[in-house]
C-alpha cells in the first residue's frame, strides 16, 4: 500500500494537479505524502524507527501548514531537492492528518512479515524520491512590461499591474516596486538616439522584435529578433498566443546610448552600451517555464509500462488477467492526458481524473495479487521497479534542459531522451531475458 501512494502522489503531482487543479487534487498530494513520507524516513535509517518516523511527519506537517515560518522553511527546502519551488501556509492541509494512523497500521503489517530491509530501501526509495520531488513548484511570473520611459538617468519600465521596474545604472541592477504611474495608453514605439538623429530604433509591429535606421527612418533593417529555438520555446510557455514588443526608449550615455523594451509578457529587452542585446526578463521575479506536460505524460507513460511489462514477464500463469488490469491502468492514464490537452474533451476531466485516480492505486493492488498468486519471479520485479524512474528520468530530463536553454535545439532533446530511453531499456531487456532462460533447476 506505501507503493500505492507513491503510484498516487506520482500521478496526481505530474500529471492530476496540471490537468484538474483544486481542493481535490491539493488534498489528494498531502494525504499521499502522508503515506509516503513516514516509511521512506524509517526506511532511511534501516532500523526500526516507525513510531518515530510518523510522529516527525505529523509535527512537521503541521507546522508548514499552520505557520509562514515552517512555510518558509519547507520552501527553501524544496528548492534543494526539486528546483526552485514554493510551499504555501494552508491550515486546512491538516484535514490529511489521519492518513497517518492509516500510515502506521499499514507500516505494522508490512513489518509483520519477513524481508530484507536493505530489498524495501532498493525498490522503495527510488519511486518514492521520484514522488516526492514532484510538488512544490514555484508560481509563475505574472508581470507584464507595458511601456518605457527615460527621466534623466532613471529607466522606467511600466506594467499592466500599476507597478515598474526602475534602473539607475543602464539596465545593470533593478528595483520592483508599486507605483501609483499609469503605464501610457500608447507607449513610444519608435525614438532616436539623442544628439544623434540619424540612428533610430522601433518595434516590429505586431510581434516580437526591434528594428534600426541609420539615415533617420526613411530604411530600416531588423536589429533583434528572438532566434528560432528560442521561438519553439515560447510557443509553449505562452500557448502559442507569443508577446510583442510594446513599447521602447532610448538613453544617451557619454557618446553611447542604450535601449530599452518592454517586451510584454517575456519583461525587458536592453541593448548595452557595446551594441549587444541581451534579454533580461523579469528582473528578480522567476520565469514562466516552457509547457513540457506532454513531454512528462510521456515519460510517466513508459515508466508505467516498464513497470508493469517487466514485472509481468515473470509470471508464471495469470497472464491474461494481469494484461487486462494493466492495460485499463494505461488507459485511464492516457484518457487524463488527452482531457487536459484537447479542449473537446475538456468536460470530461473530472470524470477522467476521478476513474485514474481508482483505477491506478486499485490496477496495482490487483496487480500485485496476481503476481504472488501468479508466482511471479523475484528479479522482473525488481528490475520493474528500479528501472521505471530511471525510464521516467532518461525520456523527460532532456526536455527540461531544453526549456533551460541546456539543448538549444528541441530536436537535440528529442534525440538524447530517445538514446537514454533505448539504454535504459536494453538493459532491462537484457536482464529479464537472463532470467526467463534460467531452468527451473537454476531457480
């Protein structure tokens, strides 16, 4: 049942909480955790420290939920394990506690019977570490640059929310701070470097981009332009629905000048002093990350199948029923999967969600039945449940890194994730073959 969880809080916090946020699925991740987190923390110490282990997570949990400091506290924690991220004070988070008493009878059972502690830490922590670092991710920036000013040696760059970020130094260092100064109606979107007529600069109507004259406006030639990888990017942090250049100014500076512009949703753009273009964002805010939900779907998809496929082919009957509860697992998932992303199935997500969320925990129970009862071989097991985050970690990681800038390429992605994937495989393939050639006098 501790996997169970697991299985849960994997699916409700990478997929559930992205394709049906609320109360429900909030609740779902803390009850979940609970589950989890007591037997991973005994689990830590291979020893035995139940008691000990539960009462920590209560108290633990109870403080974050009830006070800004232990909010606090978790957040910059978080951040360590699963990048950056943000825990939020929520008393009615503690309406999970009794999952604790469910923890600790679950915790007693399992201890009654005969393993290896050293086997629950290989096959548990794995999934569980995997689970556990899949909550907590830091809100999204919400500012967008409107408009921009020059007052003297100050830089303004207005947003839609009666708020600006201000510079002194050229765009060097920033402030954020609420103003009472409505961004312009029609920002500026075209000015000329002071005392020097000649080389002006504007905004590319209708899109992202900035372009230069240098006879005074009569030619003009683009100057900046986002480069075509970073296009694929934002098309998926913005749905397609990209920002445009808003508005811009100019700032002479000791023969030099600098420039400005407010680049909507993406923040600020500024060239230097030295001619180059650099795009600064929303300065001390995070960024909105590239969408690679489909991409994570994906990856969860195979982990499931290796998962389930590998621990399956050490069945030694029941192979039918094994592959019908299965495959109603995999169906469900995908059927959440679709519903977040097709708006014709958007009514239906409910629906969707509420059948994955019986239909997983309850495909694994059932399918755990079946392998003991099918006298399922030890090493498949194993080999399903050590491998299935590493499978989840080799298809999604290179997409991550594309949406840092790691890859600049998405295609680059597509191939490392596709190379690490068939490794992770092969070598599962190896070994579940090795074993289905044992004869029986070897077992």
């Amino acid at each position: 049942m501790t996997v169970a969880g697991v299985i849960v809080l994997l699916v409700n916090d990478h997929l559930l909480k992205q394709a049906w946020p609320g109360f429900v699925t909030g609740k779902l991740s803390d009850v979940a955790g609970l589950l989890v987190a007591p037997p991973l923390l005994a689990l830590l110490f291979l020893r035995r420290a139940d008691l000990a282990a539960t009462l920590a997570t209560g108290v633990l949990f109870a403080l974050v939920k009830t006070t800004e400091t232990g909010a606090e506290a978790a957040s910059h924690v978080w951040t360590l394990v699963a990048g950056p991220s943000r825990v939020l004070a929520d008393p009615t988070d503690l309406l999970a506690l009794p999952a604790l008493a469910l923890t600790w009878w679950i915790r007693n059972r399992s201890l009654a019977a005969p393993s290896s502690p050293r086997a629950r830490v290989l096959l548990t922590a794995p999934l569980a570490l995997l689970a556990v670092a899949a909550s907590g991710a830091a809100p999204q920036a919400t500012s967008e640059a409107a408009s921009v000013e020059v007052r003297g040696e100050r830089i303004i760059v207005h947003t839609h929310d009666s708020a600006a970020w201000t510079s002194e130094d050229r765009g060097d260092t920033w402030v954020y701070e609420s103003t009472s100064d409505r961004p312009r109606k029609r920002p500026t979107t075209a000015m000329c470097v002071p005392y020097k007529a000649t080389r002006c600069y504007r905004v590319t109507p209708g899109r992202l981009g900035v372009e230069q004259s240098d006879d005074g406006g009569d030619t003009w030639r683009p100057s900046w332009s986002p480069p075509r990888d970073d296009l694929d990017r934002l098309a998926r942090q913005y749905d397609d629905d990209l920002p445009r250049s808003g508005g811009l100014a100019v700032q002479g500076w000791r023969g030099g000048h600098v420039v400005v512009v407010a680049n909507g949703g993406e923040g600020i753009l500024l060239r230097d002093e030295t001619g180059s273009w650099r795009r600064l964002g929303h300065p001390g805010e995070p960024e909105r990350a590239p969408d690679t939900y489909p991409e994570a779907v994906t990856a969860a998809f195979l982990a499931g199948c290796v998962l389930f496929g590998a621990a399956g082919a050490g069945l030694g009957r029941y192979h039918r029923a094994y592959l019908a509860v299965t495959t109603a697992a995999c169906l469900s998932f995908l059927g959440v999967a679709a519903s977040s992303v097709s708006p014709a199935l958007g009514g239906h997500v409910g629906l969707l969600a509420f059948l994955a969320l019986a239909t997983i925990p309850a495909a694994f129970i059932v399918g755990t039945i079946l392998l003991i009862a099918g006298r399922a071989r030890p090493l498949p097991i194993a080999v399903g449940v050590l491998s299935a985050p590493f499978v989840y970690l080799a298809a999604y990681l290179p997409f991550e890194g594309w949406a840092d800038g790691t890859f600049g390429s998405y295609w680059a992605a597509v191939a490392v994730s596709a190379l690490l994937t068939s490794l992770v495989l092969a070598v599962d393939l190896l070994l579940v073959r090795k074993d289905a050639a044992k004869t029986p006098a070897d077992l």
